[in-house]
C-alpha cells in the first residue's frame, strides 16, 4: 500500500493531483481514487487496514471518515476563497434571472466563509448545512426548492440529486493551489511517521533482543508492550496487553513510582519460587507521570556476567599458565605428589601446599587449578610475606569509598571478589597477622565478604589453596597462628619433596632449563658426567628455583667447557666471592664441596667480577698482573 491516499470527488480534481503528484516527485507514494460519497468510507477503511500514512480527502467524504472513527491521518482537501468566488460567477451565470437567488448546500467548515462573502458581494446566497447522509442533503434540497432558490452549488453527490430535481447547478471544485497544500502536508506527515516508525522499530529490535525482561506501563499500569524474556520470567502464557500489571504480579513498590514518580532500582521479586532483580522508571512528560518501564533479571545470570567480567577484565593477571605436564621430574617422590595433587584438583576443599622455598609451590597451586572444574574460571595469587599486613587486608577484602588515606574514591573489589568461581592461592600463608586471619577465617566460613569500611556482605564462591615453607602447627603451638585456621586450610595436604631428594630429577631439569637458557651457545653442549654426578651430590638449599638460576648464570658467563670443575665454581660463587659477608645474613647450610683449590677459587671469583679483565683482577686481588697470570696458568685457568 503506498504511503498516501487520495479521494478525488471529481475527475478535474482527480486529473490535478495526478500532475502536483508528479511535480512534487511523491506520484509513487501516492493510490489516486476517483470515488463519490458512497465508496470513500470502504475506499478509507481499506486504506487503513493496508497500513497508508494518511488519507486525503474534501467534504462530506472526509466529515465520514472522521465520523468514522478511522485512525489513519486525515488530511482536508481545502476550498479556498479564490474557489468560492470562483464557483460563485459560474453559478451566477447560469442563473435564468439577473440577481438570482443562490443555494449552497454545504458541509460545516464552510458555512462561515460563505456568509462572508454573501455579506461582501451582496449576493442572495442562501446556506442550506447539511451532513454526509444522503437524507440530510435531500431534506436541504427540498427546503431549497421551497426557498424559489434559481441556481444551485454543491459537490458531486448533491449536484445529482439537484438535477433530477429539476434545479440549475453548478460543481464546487478545487483549484490547484489547494490541492498543493493539502498534498504537501500529506508529504510532510509521512515523513513524520515514517521516521516514527523507523524510531519504533528501532526501539523494538532492541527490546525484543535484550538480555533482560522488560515490560512496558501506561499511567493507569496497564501492559502497553512486554518482551520475550519478561513473558519467560513471569511464566506468561496469555496476551496480557492493557491488562493491569498489578493483576499479574505484586509489586508493592510499583505504585510509588506511577503515582509519585519515584524511581525503583534493584528490588527482589518472586515469582513461582524464583527470585527475581525487578527496576521500575517512571515516564515523565513535563511535571506528569505518564507511566513506567520495568526491567527483571535473574541473579543467576547477573552473577555469570559479573564473573565473565571479572575473568576478562583481569584475564592476564589472573590465568594459570601451568598444568601438571608443565612438572619436569620423575623420581618416585615427586611422581606421589604430583598423583596426590591430581586427586585435590578434583575436590573444592582447600589445599595446604608445604614444601622448602623454591620447591615448586605456585606450580603446583596452577596445576591444580586448571585440572580442577574452575579451569576457566580465575586464578589469583598474592603473596602474604610480600606485602604490609594493613594493605594485605585491603589487598585480600577490598574497600569502599573514603576507607583510608590514600583510598580510590570509587572503593576497590578485594582479591577474593576477583576470585569468585575461581581459586585464590595464598602464597606463604604463615606471614598473615592475627587480625588477617580472623577476617580470612570468616570469609572461609560464610563465603561472604565485608570490605574495609563496607556495610554489606558480598557473596563469593573461591577455592582456596595456601602454601607455607613453615611449619604451621608450630606456629599454632606458639599462638602465632589461628588453630581454627589451621584445621580449616589443612583439609588437603600436600607436601612437595626438596630437589636433594629426587637427585634422579636434577639432570631432566638442568637440560629442561639449558634448552630454554637465553644463551645459544649452550643450548645441545655436551655435559661432562662427572659433573653431572657433581650437581646430583649437591644439596641444593635453593631447591629447584636454585636450579634454575644456576642455570641462567651459566648462559650469561658461557664457561668454554661445561666439566665438573666448571660447573663447581659457577654453582659456589654466590657462597664464597662476597667479600663483605652481612653478619646478620645467615649463611646458607650446604654440606662440604668436594676437595679444590682455594686459590683458584679466589682467582676465579675476581675474574668473574671484573668480567674477565685481568689487570682489574690483579688489583682486587692485591697481585701485580704477571703474578696472576702466573698463578691463572699453573692452576689451569684459560
């Protein structure tokens, strides 16, 4: 159906919107009908169940359609004072008497204009007002023909009827110029609704594809529109359109926002046994509430979202990059703790990782994690040790705004927040204060967090798994540690073996690191057995993170030749070429090397420092440079 509809009462009208159509570049925009008072009502109704933005019509056919009810706009084909004057000297020429007497059957929006001009021209006009019904017009003809009238003006319908009565007449018609104004308001209220409906149609893809429930309320509370998923949440069934919300679910606090204008933000409603999040914004025009828009979600799925959210916002910081293939070894003991482990992934109870620093426990902390059924979910790591005790607290719970000095004024969401769904790993758990452990025992045991300076409690779901190179029961023993803590973290235990006892571990590692060493030229070097045997003979206090660096250092000082005596003197470099030992610094425990020189040790240490320059290592070592030298041949130093 084209946009506009236009009802022609008369060809010389019908012949003058086609051409003004065309003029206007709207003639495919327009359905031109040429159609009586009897056809204009069926001509409008069908127009408007096709959908047409307006209608255009003159006369008793546009006062039947408004009479009609019909929702479509109506535009007035206009009869303009040039018309009347115009239609009036035709009427008067017909006339069979000078000075006739003039009838005009016409519809209401005439009748004033037509007594002004009677009164300006001085013309017996006489009006006979009439409605669209065909018995109104013969009853104002009949009057005419009492009332002597010469000559008659009237539309295409009434003229009929005056000619079968015998009685001259004359045909109202429009000119040009009306029939432009009324086509360019037409043209002008399409492109109003036109964009109304893009602007509806727009708002209507965005409601039906929201994530959210939305329904839509008159003034009255009565349902103007409501979206899939508000009828899947509210479980309806039925049309409910301009039926009373409040029929369908109780909303105490939906009558303060139609009636007061207030609005309602995060409210719990249920429905069927199911909470559901409801909002309701009232609709203001002016000063006046002219209804309201409501929203529901389900928590469920906003906890979902907040835990993507979270996840994403933090995917960097908070993934575990290790899993257990990332484990190099295979003696016996690690084998046990790494079966052990798989078995923890499996659980949600808290996991007690003890082990010697270095021993790999973070390692087996992500290990876990992403073997367990919160793999894709996030995992965070802080180290208690690492950080003032005041800040842990904050680190760990969060804060609200103005918490402290120095605090963000937006607040911050604590670790176990970021945590949620995920794992948090606390990373030497012994160095937690008695407070610290006071708040992370709650939290443990409500889920609930309460941040620093916070009035409510945030649910959290974190697994947590704790690491200490202490000995907690005897931090318990001495009331430095919580014993209720202690029982709550230690429900899985896992003990991680020292290097020094998976000696069969140390040569896969050593060649796991050298094949990732940043120096090429060690990367496929052959290892003198010997000093193979040297590494597995060692203690290895550092455990495998000694190991490790061990390893990085021999990339950057690239030793000619990769024998035990060279490998010994990198390994014990760290223990004997300070000069100024700290005394407050404990030494580490390693047992005796095997026999060698201290001399060459000495001189070896001093080359190292000053990078292999040997007159700057003749003057550390308090030697002339050819004494060095001497003594760097005879001990076999290159």
């Amino acid at each position: 159906m084209p946009s506009i509809v236009v009802i022609a009462p008369e060809s010389t009208s019908y012949q003058i919107v086609q051409r003004v159509a065309t003029e206007l570049g709207i003639q495919d925009k327009i359905l031109l009908h040429l159609t009586g008072l009897s056809r204009s009502l069926s001509v409008a109704r069908k127009a408007e169940a096709e959908g047409a933005h307006v209608i255009v019509a003159r006369g008793w056919s546009a006062n039947q359609i408004v009479e009609a009810g019909i929702k479509t706009p109506l535009v007035f084909l206009p009869i303009s004072m040039q018309d009347l004057v115009y239609v009036l000297d035709q009427a008067l020429a017909k006339a069979p008497t000078p000075n006739p007497r003039v009838g005009f059957i016409v519809y209401p929006q005439l009748q004033k204009e037509l007594e002004a001009l009677s009164s300006l021209l001085h013309v017996d006009l006489r009006i006979y007002p009439s409605g669209s019904d065909r018995e109104d017009m013969k009853r104002a003809l009949n009057q005419a023909v009492r009332d002597k009238v010469d000559v008659f003006i009237g539309g295409e319908t009434s003229l009929a009827m005056a000619e079968r009565m015998g009685l001259p007449s004359q045909l109202l018609v429009c000119d040009e110029m009306s029939i432009r104004q009324a086509l360019l308001e037409a043209k002008r209220i399409v492109y109003a609704r036109e964009l109304e409906q893009a602007q509806s149609l727009k708002f209507k893809t965005v409601i039906e594809h929201s994530h959210d429930g939305i329904i839509s309320l008159d003034a009255e509370g009565r349902v103007q529109l409501i979206n899939p998923v508000a009828r899947r949440m509210l479980r309806l069934k039925n049309d409910i359109s301009q039926l009373d919300f409040r029929a369908i679910l109780d909303l105490p606090q939906l009558d303060r926002c139609l009636l007061m204008g207030n609005s309602v933000e995060d409210e719990m409603a249920e429905v069927e046994g199911r909470k559901l999040l409801f909002s309701a914004i009232p609709i203001h025009v002016g000063d006046t509430v002219h209804g309201a828009v409501l929203t529901f979600q389900e928590p469920r799925v906003i906890a979902a979202k907040e835990s993507k959210i979270r996840h994403d916002a933090m995917h960097d910081e908070m993934v575990a990059h290790y899993t257990f293939e990332d484990i190099i070894g295979a003696s016996p003991a690690l084998s046990l703790a790494v079966e052990r482990a798989r078995k923890f992934a499996l659980s949600a109870q808290p996991v007690l990782i003890q082990g010697e620093t270095g021993t790999g426990k973070e390692l087996f902390a992500q290990s876990i994690h992403n073997a367990g059924p919160r793999r894709n979910e996030p995992f965070v790591a802080i180290n208690c040790g690492a950080l003032p005790q005041s800040l842990l607290e904050s680190e760990l719970f969060g804060y609200e705004e103005g918490a402290f000095t120095g605090a963000s004024r937006k607040g911050k969401p604590g670790l176990f927040e970021l945590a949620h769904k995920g794992t948090l790993f606390l990373d030497e758990v012994a160095e937690l204060d008695l407070r610290a452990q006071r708040r992370l025992l709650r939290v443990l045991e409500t889920q609930r967090v309460l941040r620093i300076s916070g009035t409510r409690n945030i649910c959290v779901d974190v697994r947590i798994i704790a690491a200490t190179n202490a000995s907690l029961w005897e931090r318990v023993k001495r009331k430095q540690f919580r014993a209720d803590l202690f029982y709550r973290l230690s429900v899985l235990v896992l003990a991680l073996p020292p290097l020094r006892e998976r000696v069969d571990d140390v040569e896969p590692l050593m060649r796991y690191f050298l094949e990732r060493c940043a120096g090429e030229q060690l990367r496929g070097q052959v290892v003198d057995p010997m000093a193979i045997d040297m590494l597995r003979r060692y203690s290895w206090p550092g455990n495998v993170r000694e190991l490790r660096y061990f390893i990085h250092r021999l990339c950057v000082s690239m030793p000619e030749t990769m024998d035990a005596a060279s490998l010994e003197a990198e390994l014990l470099m760290p223990f004997h070429c300070h000069r100024a030992p700290d005394p407050a610094v404990e030494e580490p425990q390693t047992p005796p090397p095997p026999p060698t020189s201290e001399e060459k040790e000495r001189i070896l240490c001093a080359l190292r420092d000053c990078r292999g320059h040997q007159g700057k290592a003749a003057n550390l070592l308090q030697v002339s440079r050819s004494t060095l030298f001497r003594k760097m041949r005879k001990l076999g130093i290159k």
